[in-house]
C-alpha cells in the first residue's frame, strides 16, 4: 500500500514526501480490504478504506480510531508515519473524548 502526500507528487519530493509501499492483503471478500483490478497483478491500484472509527454510544470514552499513515502530514513529526503498522494490521487506538483524558496524553499544544 502507497502512501504518497501531496507534496510527493513531483520528483525528487517523492523519495522525501511519500511513504510505503507497505504489504497488505486482502481481497473482496476480505474486510477493510484495498481495491483490487482484477486484470491486473495483484496490487492495490485503486482505493482502500482509510478512516475507521468504533463508536461506542454508550460509553465514548470507550472508542477507537485510526488513519494512515499517520495525524501529521508534516514531514519530521513523529506522526508522519506513525499510524501505518497499526492500520497495516488492522488495528486501533483509542480517541480521546474527555478532556481530562486529552489533557492527560496532550504532548504539546499548537
């Protein structure tokens, strides 16, 4: 899976700017899936689900999230990338919803 910025859309910014391609699986039969064309080796070649999200209505303390690769798309932060493997592996980090919880974790403030 690609993960290009849009600053990486010329060359050379896209040996700076863009990240991958990181392995990943899945077909249509598979859940959260890349797209797939069928005429083609595989590869993903046209879209796969990004944002996942579980809400917890009646707890929201309780629910996860994740994007790729990362929350940043400044180049250097520590969340460049920093979300990637755990998407790559389907998994999820918990979303902050109350605020002393948000200013517990809080690294900085912009």
């Amino acid at each position: 899976m690609p993960f290009p910025h849009a600053k990486g859309m010329q060359k050379p910014l896209d040996l700076v700017f863009n990240r991958g391609p990181l392995p990943i699986g899945g077909d249509t039969d598979t859940p959260c899936q890349p797209a797939m064309l069928h005429q083609v080796p595989y590869d993903n070649k046209a879209w796969a689900p990004s944002l996942r999200q579980i809400v917890n209505m009646g707890d929201l303390s309780r629910c996860q999230v994740i994007i790729p690769p990362g929350q940043s798309g400044r180049l250097g932060s520590a969340h460049y990338v920093g979300l990637a493997e755990f998407w790559i592996r389907g998994k999820v980090r918990p979303k902050l919803w109350a605020w002393e919880r948000i200013e517990r974790e809080a690294e900085g403030r912009l």
